[in-house]
C-alpha cells in the first residue's frame, strides 16, 4: 500500500495524454485525426476510469487505516524563498477524485452521442480532459501556490468550455464574463497567499495550520492582518462557487454544451471553491469573525438564488440559480464548522445536479430536431409541455433528480441538506428559519420546471371537446400543422402570463393585442375553452423523441447514484455500531479540526426533525402543482366551475406583490443591471477619460514640442532672409520694446 500512495502524483497526470494526443493529430494529421474523430471517446473513458478506480483503492484504505499521507519534492531553493511541489492525500482528496472521476465518465459517455453532430467533437474532449486534469492537480495539491496554478487552469477551461461555440456573440460574451467575475476572485486569493506566507513563511498545508494556530494561541500576530488575509482567500472561493456577490457568471455560463453544465455544475469549477474553504477550514475555524462571515455569504447566497430562480424560462439557468442556492448550503454549514455535512451535500448534490442536467439535455438535444439549434426555443421552458409521453424515461430521470433536491426520503439530498437544517438550529435560529424557507422555495421552483417541461404551463385537458381527443395545449401549439395562425395568436395572448409590464408592451405580439388585456382567472379560463384541438398525424419528425442508449445510460447510472448515495452518510446510534462510511473515511480531517468523530444520533430525533423539514418541501410541491397543473379540470367535473373562479383571487396574476416578485426574479434580482449601470459603466467612464488623458496629454505634450518647433522653424525661416536691414530692423524692434518695459519698471 506505501507503493500505491508513492506512485499517487500520477493521478492528474493519467487524463493528460489524450488532449495532448489530439493537439499532435490535428497539427500533423489533420484529416485522419477529424475523419477518426469518433474513436478519442474511448481513451478519455478509459483513463478517467483508471483513475477512479485509483481513488477508491485510496478510499478504501483511509476508510480502514484513518491516515494522511503527503509527498513533497523541492522546486525553488533560495536564502528566503522554499517553494516545493507534492501531492496530499487524506479523505477530502479521496472525495473529490472520485466525484470527479465518476462524474465525468459519465458526462464523456453522454457527450460521444451528444456531441457527434458537432464539428468540434475533438476540440471538445481535449477541452474535457484537460478540465479533468486540472481539477485532478488541484484537488491533490499539498501547498497553496500549487493549488494556485492548477486553479487558474481550471478557470482556462471553463472559459474555453463556457465559450465552446464562440462564433456565437453571447457565448464569447459569457466566457468573457465568467472569466473577468473569476479574476476578481483570484486576485484576492493570490494576495491572501502572499500574506500567509509573509505571516508563516510556509505554504504547505499541515505545516501552515501547525504554525498559524500557533501564532494565533500566542497572540503573536496581528489579528487584524490575518483577518484580512484568509478574508482575501476565501474571495477565491466566492468567486469560483458562484457566491454573493460574484454569482453572476453562473447563469452566463450556461451558453456552453449541456454536458459542460453537468461537469461544472457537479464535480469541477463550482465544487472547487467548497473544497477550497474545506481545505483551509483549519485555518479558518480559529478566527470568528471569518467563520461568521462564510455563514453568513452562504445563507444568502441560499436564499437569492432559490428566488432568482422561481421566474426563469431558460431550463439551464434555473437548475443554474438552483446549483447557486445549493452551493450557498454547502458554504452555510462550512461557515457553521459542519464539516460532514458540507461535504456530504457536496456529494449527493453532484449526483443529483448532474443528473438533472444531463435530463435537460436529452430534453434539449430532441427539441433541436423540432425547432433548430436556438437556445431561446430549444432551452424555453415556456414552449415545453406534454413531453411525458414522448420521453418517458427522461422524465422518469428528471423526476427523480428533482425529488431528490426537493428534499424527500429516500432520496440522496434528503439525508445531507436534513443534516445542514438541523446543525442551523443549533448555530442560529434566524439562519434556520431562512434555510428551511429555502429549502420549501427549492421545492417549489424545481416542481415547476418539471411540471413546465413534462406537463405544461395551466394544462387543461378537456375530454371530446369539438370531437377531439385531450392534448397539451403546447404539445399542440408546438407540433401542430393545422390552424398555425389562430394558434399562434392563442400563445401569443398565452405568452402573456409569463411575461413582466416591460415585455407585454414592448414585445412583437403588441400588434397582435394593441390594448391592454386584464390577465384574471376568467380570461384565461376562456383562453383555453376557445381553443380548437387540431388534429396532428403520426409523423416522427413532428413529436420530440427519446434520447439515444448511450445518453440514457449515463442518467440510468446518475439516476442509481441519486438513489443510493446517500446511504454513505447515514449514521446509526445503536452501541456496537460502526459509524457511518462517510464519518469513517473523514476521521482524520474532522480530528484535525478537534471535533467530534461520532457524528451519530438517535432515530426518534431524525424522524422529527425530518418531519418538518419534508413537510415544507410537501408545501412547496403543492403550491407549484397549484399554479402549473392542471387543478382547474378538477373543478369542471365536479361541475363547481362558478365556485372555482370565485374562489381564486383574479389578482393571481395581476396582483402588484406578484409582478413584484416576479420581475424581481425575471430580471435576476437586477444586480446585473446594477454591475452594469455602476460597475461597467464606470469602467468605461474611466477608461474613456484614461484615452483621452492618454492622446490629449500624454501623447499631448511630445507632439505639441514637436508641432510647436516645426512652426518656430517655419517662422524663423522667412525672418532669416540673408538681407542685413531686415536684421538690422528686427533688432531695432525688439530694442525699442525693451526700452519701454525697462521705462516703465523705473517708473
């Protein structure tokens, strides 16, 4: 086994000959590498899985022997400066390689189908495997400034990936801005590297902690520098995990493939920024002020994305603003010394999210075949609806992930954001009450994507109405054939309910309904009474499909992780009973942060407090099925339509706290809009005054020097005419004036 963990540097390296491999073959061998395009899948699999099943076997062994082993190498030797290069491994390295690994086998399994049309297929799986690589580096890095490195190249290939399609404006736009909110960030951890060092004169981990907590028990450092410093390190991971306020990347990012989505969303850039602060939290547990601060960012972090979320049409973007408000949950029990419990959601929330991801882009992917490649349709939730019956088994998926982060047993997220719940309670009962609220918003936004995409928006089926057979208002509006104009003018009035004041009077339908419409219950329920079905052929091409094996594969196997993950962090209280795997293989790094190892409680507590908290995600399932399902067919059988429109507030739509929200959310909280009227258009405003400072002054002076001694010559040329009375006259002249001055001086 010592042979096993001396030989473990190879880790990052194992994925690296295949971009290598494709950057000779496209620069020596074009042709055969493009027209053999399809066969560099099976390396990036193949070496990925070598490297998981490396991280197992390291699992296994820390899981049965509880050790820490570390290996360093000098790099730069000098009077004042030791750097030295190595590789960590303890349980949270075992972790995340094997998060990373499995993740991204399975996103390369579904990117060989997904991406086969693309004429960037080889482009793509070096991009992919050199992510992989990077975040390999990072997560076994045994110092800070090697940790460094392999962070900025993680940010490189999030910004190749996230602008994977460049040609496109808003995908070279996104990658811009994910790239500049990350450099902020990055900034700020370089200059907290540089401080601890100052500070300890070391940047290997055990020996930074040994010393740091030293000098912070002997108060032998000023406390407020060293506020300062980890306050500059965890910038890093503020940025990187998309938390308050540097969270507007994240939604940006979505330009890119969906299997990029999946990998960065689940086990890559996003989850580096929680393993950053896990890493550090040693350091950042002796000083208060920063752990209350990480608590704090987190739980906002929790609650603005959930709400950011509740009013999205793009799919991607709102399991984005989800992936936001789950991460602020992981940096929440970070900040509350919860380490099991971060870690444990990190885990479950990867499976989960990348499952969900990976659903949306089989949802995606059969949409383009419908309407072209254009994300405003393919990836509108809006035009969704009806998809049950055409792909049951992503539905079957999509459904599992969203119960699973709604919070309900049995499923993975259930057990790690129960966990962080209940540790809120102890920490403050104002972040518990927030956190719970939250998890009831988490409950409602994800059912409502479900229900947009699978059932449709207000889906009411009417039985033989005008001889026709019940059918999904969208599933018609979108496949039909027949009556395209009515129907269009239908979703146009339709369109309408997901729409802010600012859309309904500036869209293109404003001919089509030039006055104002009031949006009650008994309008809309006439909308849809009017509505004539029309009949729709069988055709394949008319109806969107089921995606391919190999893509349904990778969810099958998302879907088993989603199922039994959370098996690992289940804890017993029975005496006798080994602690749960999770614990077990933490031992060492919660040993090092001096807390307690048993981390088991009493069943009858569990069920209680769990009881609460999936009642809340009950609550938010049943006000999303009231708004997006079709409760109103409910009614019409039971012949109480009269009492039905009576009963529901017509202001359901028009009522101004619920325009209030939801432009809140539509328009993301308007902190983009606040960055750029502030932030950008200051900038500009700056760099604006900095040209014309940089051609009117800088530039100023040397080509006034020069212009004003090309006139000086100039004039001086027809003044020196060679004629002695000219110069006679000129002296004279000047005389003459000198005489006056100096008369009236003596004056």
């Amino acid at each position: 086994m010592e042979y096993t963990h001396q030989s473990s540097w190879i880790i990052p390296f194992i994925p690296l000959p295949v971009p290598m491999l494709i950057g000779v073959g496209l620069l020596l061998f074009p042709t055969a590498t493009k027209n053999l395009r399809r066969m560099w899948a099976f390396p990036s699999i193949f070496l990925l899985g070598i490297v998981m099943l490396f991280s197992v076997h390291l699992s296994i062994h820390q899981i049965n022997n509880s050790s820490i082993y570390q290996y360093v190498w000098s790099w730069t030797i000098n009077n004042d400066l030791s750097l030295e290069f190595g590789y960590l491994i303890d349980s949270l390295t075992s972790i995340m390689s094997i998060l990373i690994t499995t993740v991204g086998i399975l996103v390369f399994i579904y990117s060989d189908n997904y991406m086969s049309h693309d004429q960037g297929y080889l482009r793509f799986f070096a991009y992919m495997s050199f992510f992989n690589t990077s975040m390999l580096g990072l997560v076994t890095s045994s110092n800070l400034i090697q940790i460094y490195i392999f962070w900025e190249l993680v940010g490189m290939c999030s910004y190749l990936l996230i602008g994977f399609w460049f040609t496109r404006p808003i995908a070279a736009n996104a990658c811009q801005k994910a790239f500049v909110t990350n450099r902020v960030g990055d900034f700020g951890l370089l200059l907290g590297i540089l401080g601890l060092y100052w500070i300890t004169g070391t940047l290997e981990f055990r020996d930074l902690f040994q010393i740091f907590n030293n000098l912070i028990y002997n108060n032998d450092v000023n406390i407020f520098f060293v506020t300062l410093c980890a306050l500059l390190l965890f910038c890093g991971s503020v940025a990187k995990s998309a938390q308050f306020p540097l969270h507007v990347w994240l939604p940006d990012a979505m330009e890119g493939p969906t299997p990029i989505s999946a990998l960065i969303h689940a086990a890559t850039m996003v989850a580096a920024g929680i393993f950053l602060v896990a890493r550090l939290l040693p350091l950042f547990i002796v000083i208060p002020p920063i752990m209350n601060g990480i608590a704090f960012i987190g739980i906002i972090t929790a609650v603005l994305g959930a709400t950011l979320a509740i009013a999205q049409k793009d799919i991607k973007r709102n399991l984005a603003y989800s992936t936001m408000s789950q991460l602020g949950y992981m940096m929440l029990a970070l900040g509350m010394g919860s380490y099991r419990a971060a870690l444990f959601h990190l885990i479950t929330h990867a499976y989960s999210k990348a499952l969900l991801f990976l659903a949306s882009g089989s949802i995606i992917h059969s949409m383009e075949a419908l309407v072209g490649y254009s994300p405003d349709k393919s990836q509108n939730m809006v035009l969704f609806g009806g998809l049950t019956k055409h792909a049951p088994i992503t539905k079957t998926a999509f459904l599992i992930g969203t119960l699973s982060l709604c919070g309900i047993p049995p499923f993975a997220c259930f057990w790690s954001k129960d966990e962080i719940l209940n540790d809120s309670w102890l920490y403050s009962p104002i972040f518990a009450i927030i956190a719970c609220s939250t998890a009831g918003l988490t409950a409602f936004y994800m059912f409502r994507i479900y229900l947009l995409v699978f059932e449709g928006y207000l889906n009411v089926n009417f039985q033989n109405f005008n001889g026709k057979k019940n059918s999904s208002f969208y599933s018609i509006s979108l496949w039909g054939k027949k009556g395209k104009k009515k129907l269009k003018k239908k979703m146009n009035l339709l369109a309408l309910l997901t729409m802010n004041n600012n859309e309904r009077t500036s869209f293109f339908w404003k001919k089509t309904y030039p006055h104002p419409i009031n949006l009650n219950v008994k309008n809309i329920t006439r909308l849809f009474i009017d509505i004539n079905f029309f009949d729709i052929k069988k055709n394949a091409s008319l109806y969107p499909h089921e995606s391919d094996n190999t893509m349904l594969f990778s969810m099958l196997i998302l879907v088993l992780f989603t199922f039994f993950v959370g098996i690992i962090g289940i804890s017993f209280s029975r005496e006798g009973m080994d602690l749960d795997i999770l614990s077990k293989l933490l031992i060492p790094s919660i040993d090092l942060l001096h807390q307690n190892s048993n981390n088991s409680v009493d069943w009858y507590e569990f069920l209680t407090n769990a009881t609460f908290s999936v009642s809340l995600a009950f609550f938010g399932i049943f006000i999303a099925s009231f708004f997006y399902k079709p409760v109103y067919s409910a009614f019409k059988n039971l012949n109480l339509l009269n009492l039905f429109e009576k009963n529901v507030p017509k202001q359901i739509v028009t009522d101004k706290m619920i325009n209030i929200i939801y432009d809140w959310s539509y328009n993301r909280g308007y902190i983009d809009a606040f960055y750029e009227k502030s932030l950008i258009a200051s900038v500009r405003k700056f760099g604006k005054l900095y040209y014309f400072f940089d051609r009117q002054v800088i530039d100023g002076i040397p080509n006034g020097v020069g212009i004003t001694s090309f006139f000086m010559g100039e004039a001086i040329r027809y003044v020196g005419v060679g004629r002695i009375s000219s110069y006679i006259l000129f002296i004279l002249f000047f005389l003459l004036i000198f005489l006056v001055i100096f008369f009236f001086i003596s004056i």
